[in-house]
C-alpha cells in the first residue's frame, strides 16, 4: 500500500466505498489472496446469482435434451426453445451484474479482513464508552490558577478535551461520545472560558451529575456575574464543587449561591491573597464566610483552606453545621495571629456525625508550660463518631498539644500528629 501514489490511494479507497463495478480494486500490495472473513455474511448476493446460473442451466438443459429431428411438432418446439433463450439474454446480464456485485462486496469483505485494523474499533459499544471516559478531561480554559484546581500541579493544558477529539474520529465514536453523559460531567470555570461551550458541555452532560471547579479570584473580573448564574443553574446537578478566590468574591458567592444543591457530596473552597487595587473591602468580608453546609442534605466532604477568623455562613450558624458531614479538613493561617481555640470547637460541635478530622498548620499554643492558659475556661466539645485525626502543626506548634484533651472522642482510633508520638507525653488520653 505503501508504493501506491496519493491519487491512486484516493482512487483505491473511493472506488471500495462507492462501489463501482467499472472500478473493481484488486489485491492490495500486501496480500497474496484474498480471505474471506468468517465474521461476515454475503449470503444475499451469492444466493441471487446462485438462482439466476441454476434457472438459466436448466432452461439451457432443456434445449439440449430436445431431439432435433425435423418435423411439424419439431419446429413448434424449436421456436418455443428459441424465445426461451432469447428471454434467457436479460437473465444473462442480470447474472453478469449479480456475478459482479457478489464479486466486488468478497474483494471488499476480504480487503477488510485483511487490512490492519486497530482492535478498539472491534469493542462493543459499551466497553468503548467506558474507555473514553477513562481517557476524558475537564472543559478548562488555560489558567494559571488551574494548578489549583487540580490537585497542585503546575503545567498549563492547552490542548482540548479529550472528549472533542474522539467525537471527531468517526461518527461510531461521535455517537457513543454524545450519548455518554459521564464524558461531559467536569467543568473548570474561570475567567476567559468561552459561555456557549459551558452550556454546550452542560447539554450534553445531561442530568448525570457534576463535578465543578470555579476560580473567581479576580474581585473586579467582568465573568463574575456569568459565573454565578452557571453556578447556579447547574447546582441542581452538582456532586462536588471546589471555590478558589479571594475574599470578597467567595463572600459574594455564599450570599448569592442560593438555589438548592440536593446532590452536593463535596464542597472546598479555597481562599488566594487579594492583590487588587483600589478596593474597599467591607469589614463583614473579612474571616470566613460560606453558605451554610447545613442547607446542603447530602454534604458529605468539607474542606477550608485558610480557615480565618471569625467565621460565619449564610445564613447564619445556628448551632449545627451539618447533620450529615462526616470528613472535615481545615487549614490555618501560618504566620498569622494564633487561631481562636473557642470558635474552632464551636465549629466542631456543630459537626456531631464527624468521622475524620484533618488540621493543618495548627499552634493554638506555643507556651511549652506545664499549664497551658490557652485551655483555660474551655469546655471539651463531644465527637462520638471521630474514629480519625489527623493533624500537623506550624513552627511553634509542636510545643503544646493540651488543647488535645477539650476532643472528647470516645471511639477514636487513629491519631496521626506530625507522624510524631511527642503529643502523648502531655495529653491523658482518658481511654481513647
């Protein structure tokens, strides 16, 4: 195939699709016979052409086994065997034309048997599905807080999603990629991202639910208002939803995240530093300030990252952060005023199911006392679902760990603190 000129390839392959009998393609310049594949059924056009060789041999047959001695009956007959093999001339071309067809479909047939085929075309239509969506991507525009969004890294995507590629494959893969909603279920919104192709991804991701990444870190960025609405029109169908931005944005988005988010399993939000110029922002910004887990049922996963002080949720907190939350992750300032111990057990109180508790970047003490004052008048918060807890401190905040004995958890587990066991010298572990 290779020694084939560009126009005899396009000849080569536009006769096979067309079909055209004066264009009959022969072996291809790999093959030395053709073969058949046994996968394949031509049975229709061979049966015709078997029908029309067997009538016209029998009517064939049947002048020949006429005696052709002269007489009156004779030349009746003779005449009647005349008009029978003028009327076999049209079978003739139809046999000729079946001869041909049936021809040309085995050349194909055995053309396609043999030609290199990749065995992904051969998988069934559902097991091909569940390859692309192995192989799919986020709709993203290239960012440089992306990195964010995706677990740290730091390259930039700049191609397109895997998902546009194979649906411009062949129009198998087109329909198999349409008619999968999961290939269409993550999207990372941010500045810049084009408005019709989110809403194009969002059709074709059906109801299936979502996962979402918004960065709205610029407090002056003209999207914001797009991208609260999107927020909003798809927060029916969210299954988890990661914010990063800076305070002000991520203030304005808890006050008008409003519509209900029934499936929301996993909700982290992430706060950047405001480099912005000549931008007031009001005192109630200020802290932390997200919509209320509690307005979201089925809320499993929640993780802050900087968790600041004081902090609040729309509407307010009113004793109960989240029936449902079972796995907690917050992070500390560093090189910030010490957290405030009493609101954190605030927070934790509101939390009664928790099963896993993750803290970061912790020095609620750096006094190496044998009394820690920072306990003082503070009563123990009750955990009776955390089996796990996991923490790690700040420089300085290895010192003291006294604030250990305000978690009452009576079946605590696992306790991993800096992957250091310093912590058991001061805290009585009172059975846990």
């Amino acid at each position: 195939m290779s020694d084939l000129s560009e126009q005899e390839l396009i000849q080569h392959f536009s006769a096979m699709k067309a079909g055209r009998l004066d264009s009959a393609f022969e072996l291809t310049p790999w093959q030395d016979t053709y073969i058949t594949g046994s996968g394949h059924d031509e049975g229709d056009t061979v049966d015709e052409l078997i029908t029309y060789l067997c009538r016209t041999l029998n009517a064939v047959k049947l002048v020949v086994a006429t005696p052709t001695t002269p007489s009156t009956s004779s030349r009746s007959i003779t005449l009647a065997h005349l008009r029978t093999i003028h009327a076999l001339s049209a079978d003739f071309v139809q046999m000729r034309h079946c001869y041909d067809v049936s021809l040309h479909k085995l050349r194909c047939q055995a053309f396609l048997s043999n030609a290199p085929v990749a065995k992904v075309t051969r998988l069934p239509d559902d097991i091909l599905a569940m390859v692309f969506e192995a192989a799919s991507d986020p709709l993203r525009k290239s960012s440089e807080y992306d990195s964010f969004i995706c677990g740290g890294e730091s390259r930039r995507y700049r191609k397109r999603p895997t998902q546009i590629t194979i649906a411009a494959v062949c129009s198998k893969w087109r329909n198999i990629a349409h008619n999968t909603p999961a290939l269409w279920d993550t999207i990372i919104l941010s500045s810049g991202l084009e408005k019709e192709a989110s809403d194009e991804w969002c059709k074709r991701g059906k109801s299936v639910p979502m996962h979402l990444g918004a960065v709205v870190s610029s407090c002056t960025d003209e999207d914001r208002p797009y991208q609260t609405v999107f927020i909003n029109s798809v927060s029916h169908r969210l299954r988890s939803l990661k914010l990063h931005g800076h305070k002000l944005t991520l203030y304005d988005l808890a006050l008008e995240w409003i519509m209900p988010a029934p499936r929301l399993r996993a909700l982290e939000i992430v706060y950047d530093t405001c480099y912005c110029r000549d931008l007031t922002v009001p005192p109630q910004a200020n802290g932390t300030f997200i919509r209320a887990p509690s307005s979201l049922p089925a809320l499993r996963n929640l993780t802050i990252t900087p968790l600041s002080f004081p902090w609040r949720t729309a509407p307010a907190f009113d004793g109960c952060l989240s029936p449902s939350l079972q796995y907690l992750s917050l992070a500390f300032q560093e090189h910030q005023p010490l957290p405030d111990l009493r609101s954190t057990l605030r927070l934790l109180a509101g939390v009664p199911n928790l099963n896993h508790l993750r803290m970061r970047s912790v020095r609620f003490c750096m006094d190496a006392q044998a009394e820690c004052t920072t306990v003082l008048g503070l009563d123990p918060v009750r955990l009776p679902c955390l089996r796990y807890l996991y923490v790690t401190t700040c420089q300085g905040g290895d010192r003291c760990f006294a604030w250990l004995q305000l978690l009452d958890a009576p079946i605590l587990r696992t306790v991993n603190i800096n992957n250091s066991q310093v912590w058991q010298r001061v805290l009585r572990l009172n059975g846990n």
